[in-house]
C-alpha cells in the first residue's frame, strides 16, 4: 500500500468538498399546512417550487393550521395574507412572537376563506410573510364544487 502523499491528501480532500457541495442542502424553509389538525401539505423550500393546491369542502367551522419554521427557527412578526389569483391581499392575519414551548402554528378558520372568496367561488392564494422573509407563496387554495365528491 502506497504511503499518502500530501497531494493525494489534498485531492481527496477537495473532490469531497466539492461532491458534498452539490448535494447537501443546510438550512431551508419547511412549512406544514393543517386542516383540522390533519396534515394536508408539508414542502421544504430550497429555491424554485411548486406552490402545492388545497383543496377544501365549504366548511366554514374547519380550522386551518400553518406551522413555518425558517433555518430551524420560528420567525418574527409572521403574517399570512389571503390573496386573489391577481395577487391582491384580501385580508391578512398577524400572530405573535412565540418562543420555547409555546403553540408556533399560525391558525385561521375556513369560514374567513370562504366569505373573501364569495363563498367558495373564487380560487385563493395563501402567502406566509416575516420579519426574515418578505413574501412565499405557500398554498393555492380552492373549494370542492361538489360536496358529494370530494374528488372533483
């Protein structure tokens, strides 16, 4: 077996560094949407994403639940606006500063969606904001046309 050479050291060194550069990801957004405590879209954001789509039934006493955590971290002054498909705020919720154990979810009722939206008619987008991050499009939501079939 050959004995190591300073340049070999080097080289293996710096073909590691650059391999795990390209596929380690440190860091991020993950957010994590709930319908009634259920989990219906969890998304880690590194760079250019889909905006995931919710679907909902006209229920206006469901309670949607937004948890967003940012490099590991709960943000500062954290807002979430309702927008329309032109990026029009319609209203926008503001929640306090939380730390240690307290509830981090940012939470709205699905009632609050379906009167901006003209009782369902309208397709809605959800748009998380704070203090660390200006503006992420976390949803596009719409409303079940037909409550029978969920799928639709």
């Amino acid at each position: 077996m050959k004995k190591p050479t300073p340049f070999r050291i080097f080289s293996g060194l710096a073909a590691s560094i650059i391999l795990f550069a390209f596929t380690l990801d440190f860091g991020g957004e993950v957010y994590e949407v709930y319908l009634n405590d259920k989990l219906m879209i969890q998304q880690a954001v590194h760079g250019k994403y889909d905006v995931p789509k919710l679907l909902l039934e006209k229920n206006g006493s469901a309670r949607i639940s937004i948890n967003y955590v940012n490099c590991g971290q709960i943000d500062t002054e954290r807002k979430v606006s309702i927008r329309s498909d032109k990026n029009e705020i319609l209203k926008e919720f503001a929640f306090k500063n939380v730390s240690g154990s307290e509830n981090k979810r940012m939470d709205f009722m699905v009632k609050d969606l379906l009167t901006i939206s003209d009782h369902g008619k309208l397709n809605l987008l959800l748009v998380y904001s704070s203090k660390q991050i200006e503006k992420r499009s976390i949803a596009s939501v719409s409303f079940n046309k037909d409550p029978k079939n969920p799928s639709r």
